[in-house]
C-alpha cells in the first residue's frame, strides 16, 4: 500500500460541534475485513518495496516465525495472480479495484469540468487556446507523474522532504504487487487514479493566466510544476514524509491538489499581471464578461461529478460505510457551499449571481475535500457554508488588489483549500489544528515559491506575456490561427 | 440635420461612446458588422489547410446631429476611434431629411 496514511474512514470521538448521532469512540479498520491483517504486515514492508526479492523472502520468514507474537494467521504469499484469483478474497480485491478505477474515470471527467469552466468564464475569442491548455495539461501531467513524479511522490524509505524520481512500473506478474498483498487494488490502479490526481492539480493555474499568457512558455510551466514540484508536496503527506509524521491530514487534497495548485496560480498571476484594461484608473475594475454561461455551469455539474470521485476514491477501498459516508460529505458541503455563495453575493451585490453561486459548489467542495471522511454531518454543512462565504469575498478581494483570475481559481482553490484543511482540525480528530495550519501554509508556501521562481525564470527567458495587440485581438487567432465560432462574430470579438 | 456613420473597430466603442458623451451627444445605435477597406485580413489554417478570412469584426455607430455640430462630432470620433494603425474605419456625413420621436410625436431638431 503506496500511502502511509490510513485513509480508510476515521470515527473520533466527535467534538462538540459534530453530530451526535455519531458513533463514539469507534474505529473503523473495517474489521471484518481479512485484508487489512495482511495490510499491516505489509505496511511495514513498504519502505523495502525496492529491494531485493531476496530481501523480500527473509522478511516475510521472519514474520512467519513470528506469527504468534501477532495473535492471528498471516495468510501466504500467493504462488502467481491466477492462484490468487483462485482464492477467497479476489472477489472482495475485484469490487475494491473497480471503485478505485471508477473513481479514477471520474476524476478524469473533472478535466471536463475544468474545461468548459474556463470556457464558459472566459471570452470566445481565446477558447481554443484554453481548450489546448486544459488538453495539453491532463496528458502531460500524467506522462511526466508516469516518468518521475509518482516515484517522486511515494519513494518509500526517504528523508521525509524530497525524493528523486524515475520510471514507473513493475512487473505484471509480481504477486505482492497485482493481489490483495499490495492494498485493495493492483499497483497499476493505485497508479493511475494518483495520476489523475496530479493532473488536475496543473489544470487550476491554467484558469488563473488564461487570456494572455503565451502559449509555449505556459506548456513549461505547467509541465515543470506538475512532474516535479508537486510529487514534493505530496510526498510530504501521502508519501509518508516529514507532515505525515507530524500528523498532518489531509483526506483527498485540499492542500496537496487544490491549495497547492491555487497558491502556484497565484504566484503566476503576480508575475504575469492583469489583463490589459481590466483595472482602470481610480480604482475602477471593468468586468470581462465570460461568453458562455451554459458551458460554465454544465462545467461545474461536471466538477461536481467527479468529485465523487476524487473523494469516494480516496477511501482507498470500496467500503460500503466509507465511501456512502463520503458521498454525503461531499455532496451535503457542495450544496451548502452554493447556497452560502449565492446568499452572500446576492446581498453583496444586490442580484444573484450565477457566477458567484458556480464558484460556491467548488468552493464547498474544495473545502470538504480534507475531511470528507472524518467530519461530522454538521461539520460538512458548516465547511461549505463558510466555504461558499469565503470564495464570494475573496473573488471581490482579489480584484480590490489587481490581482485578476478570470475564473476565480485562487479563491476557489487556494483560499478555500486552506480553509478546508483547517477545518478538519475544527469539526473533527482526525488532527489538531496547529498541524493543519502548519500543513497547509507549508504546502501552499512550497508552491507559490516554486511557481514564482518558475514564471521569472520564464519571463525572463522566454517572456511570459503576449503582446498587447495579440491580447486585444485574441490568443485563437494570435497563437493558433483558428477560430473557436468561426460562424459568427460574437460581441467583444478583436 | 445630418446622419453621421461611423466604422470603428470593436474595443473602440467604449472609448467613443465616452467621447460624444463629454460633447453632449448621448443617443446612437450601434450594430455589429463585418468589412475591409484597405486593411488585409488574416491567414488562418485548419486542419493543414491554410484560407484567408477577408472581413474583418468593426462597429457601426448611428447619431444623428443638429447642422452645428457636425464638424465637433466628426472630430470627436475620429480621435476617439483612431490607433494608427490600419483598419481604424471611417466615418460619412449623410443628409438627413426627417426625424420623430416616437414617444412624443416631435420633429426637426427637437427629436434629436
């Protein structure tokens, strides 16, 4: 099992704001489950994963002859995959893999999302680019986590800040890898639905630069970021590194994929600067208008249902109790998270705003994402609600500094992702709060650094900005020479 | 009376609507439009085929104007619309015979 960190459910004993409802004092290893027996044994092989088979054999002796110490029956290695698709437990492995390979589909379809999100939020004349970015993005993301990240990011025996990466892969024949003896799922499922993850992790900056960053130096940026600066930060946590250790907890990500990509977006933004004629003189602020409310809102329906499974995946294992309990966490989080945002803004602004209401779902749903397992039915309404509260003011923020992000990704993402991870030191044990803060700043703060120095480094040689004339007249034309409606001249066109 | 017809380009419109302001012209109509002049258009390629698109998005601004004010609204736009670069527009100065305001029923110069 790649993660060190159990993210099977967690039932604490609730705080006084959870629900009281709540079984107490129970934890859920899932104890009907033979599986996890051998999940401890092999818990502590783990960080011997790379050595010999030799090596491998003489542990595993070693915990026979020792058996009695544990109190149970270890049950044996499996002589080849199809004498373990003999035994009892492939029916159990079969359904657990399924949901974790749903899941990573699911997580996929957020690239989707994603897509018509930016899409929608942004003017018609640079929708193919955007299009081309979110493209570029999910592939390259998941070739470089293939070629350095997802070693990078669970190197087993490590110093506990980085670990180097390399190739992925193992042999498919390799019993401890493909069975019940490695986790819940095969090696090749734990590596794909991690991928996934890292992809969408790149896919927040592209939201946050669209409109006027070239095209080329974006693809570098993106490419860089995700191969290696983000196995860093996840190891940290999932990898098992210096956070796991301090008992930092972090569910599905909302500081390792979301904090992580908002603060990276935040620190391009500043490099980058506004688009052209968005902040006027005097303070003004003229709105860019999106073209496309439908493509936005069908883009965030789809967020929605891949989050099902960026969280219902991260239970790591298709356990009734777990994931149900993470469905409703989730779901109960975005929903508050919308209702919160389209009050707040309708308040604000004197009308409601669909945009902002949009904005709330992700919001919520960002929020929920550290502690959909561990939090309370009243903790995932609460996170959402100040989720969807949060995003309304800190889209308004942003712009009252000049910082402009077409799509609200540095609210949504990096804001709310803080938030989300504090909260699981709010309303629930899963960790105390300090170590929350403390993950999360230092994840958010690895990133910004990393993606600032990455966008100067850019500017400076490869120049990060397109000119104005092609700002004014559109990046379809200026960088790709196609049209995304080629039929008909939408309004702001050049 | 005269109709005056204004080609500008698009992110222009702000600025000229903002300019006539200032000189006391608040009414116009505004149509999207496609054209060239002298301006060529550009080369685009799809799917390995390059083509030529001729006509280019421009604005069409509509205002009608007391005699007096002609030269002043002229002047106005042209500043207001330029950039210097080609594909800036034009703008006619056209006579006009009648006009009525709907609501109210007045004519001449009052309807303006």
């Amino acid at each position: 099992m790649r993660k060190i960190q159990d993210r099977g459910i967690h039932w604490h004993t609730p705080c006084f704001l959870t629900d009281p409802a709540l079984p107490q004092g129970l934890v859920a290893d899932n104890v009907y489950n033979p599986l996890l027996d051998t999940h401890k044994i092999i818990m502590k092989l783990r960080s011997q994963q790379l050595t010999s088979w030799l090596k491998m054999a003489g542990i595993f002796a070693l915990l026979a002859a020792l058996s009695p110490l544990f109190g149970q029956d270890e049950p044996p290695p499996y002589e080849s995959y199809d004498a373990f698709a003999e035994s009892g437990g492939f029916a159990l492995f079969t359904v657990n893999n399924l949901w974790l390979l749903i899941s990573a589909a699911l997580v996929f379809i957020m690239h989707l999302g994603f897509s018509c999100v930016e899409t929608g939020l942004t003017q018609s004349k640079n929708t193919v680019n955007i299009l081309f970015k979110n493209l570029f993005i999910v592939c390259i993301g998941i070739v470089g986590y293939a070629f350095w990240g997802f070693n990078s990011m669970y190197p087993g025996d490590f110093n506990g800040f980085f670990a180097s990466g390399s190739w992925f892969g193992v042999d498919n024949d390799d019993v401890t890898m493909m069975t019940d003896a490695y986790a819940a799922y095969t090696w090749w499922t734990d590596f794909i639905f991690q991928a996934m993850f890292a992809a969408t992790a790149a896919t927040i900056v592209s939201g946050a630069v669209a409109e006027r960053i070239k095209l080329g130096t974006f693809m570098i940026y993106a490419t860089l970021l995700v191969t290696f600066i983000y196995p860093i930060t996840g190891s940290w946590q999932w990898g098992g590194g210096w956070l796991a250790e301090k008992g930092f907890y972090d569910f599905a990500g909302s500081s390792l994929v979301h904090a992580f990509g908002g603060f990276a977006a935040l620190a391009a933004v500043l490099v980058l600067g506004p688009r052209n004629g968005k902040y006027l003189a005097g303070g003004k602020v003229k709105p860019i208008l999106g073209h496309s409310m439908p493509l936005a809102a069908i883009g965030v329906f789809l967020l929605w249902l891949g989050w099902y499974g960026f969280n219902g995946g991260s239970v790591l294992s298709a356990d009734p109790r777990g994931v149900s309990y993470v469905f409703v966490t989730t779901t109960l989080a975005a929903a508050t998270g919308a209702i919160a945002s389209m009050i707040v803004s309708w308040a604000l602004l004197k009308k409601p705003d669909l945009s902002m209401g949009l904005n709330g779902v992700l919001a919520g749903l960002v929020g929920i994402t550290a502690g959909a397992d561990s939090v309370s039915m009243s903790g995932s309404l609460w996170i959402g609600v100040i989720a969807g509260t949060l995003v309304v003011f800190s889209i308004i923020f942003f712009d009252k500094i000049k910082i402009d992000d077409p799509v609200g990704a540095i609210s949504v993402h990096g804001v709310c992702g803080i938030w989300g991870t504090v909260a699981v030191g709010i309303f629930s044990d899963a960790a105390p709060i300090g170590v929350q803060i403390l993950g999360t700043l230092s994840v958010s703060a690895l990133a910004f650094v990393a993606s600032l120095v990455l966008a100067i480094a850019l500017k400076v040689t490869m120049g990060l900005r397109v000119s104005a004339d092609e700002e004014n007249e559109g990046l379809d034309l200026g960088e790709h020479g196609a049209e995304a409606y080629p039929d008909f001249t939408p309004a702001h066109k050049g | 009376m005269k109709l005056i017809i204004a080609i500008i380009k698009p992110f222009k419109l702000e600025e000229v609507k903002e300019a006539l302001s200032e000189i006391g012209i608040e009414g116009m109509t505004v149509t999207e439009v496609k054209g060239f002049g002298r301006q060529k258009g550009h080369t685009e390629i799809y799917r390995g085929s390059e083509y030529t698109v001729d006509f280019l998005p421009k604005v069409k601004v509509e205002i009608v104007v007391p005699d007096d004010v002609v030269g002043k609204t002229v002047d106005t736009i042209v500043k207001a619309g330029k950039t210097g670069k080609i594909g800036d527009g034009k703008v006619f100065v056209v006579g006009l015979e009648e006009a009525v305001r709907i609501r109210t029923d007045e004519r001449g110069e009052a309807a303006i």
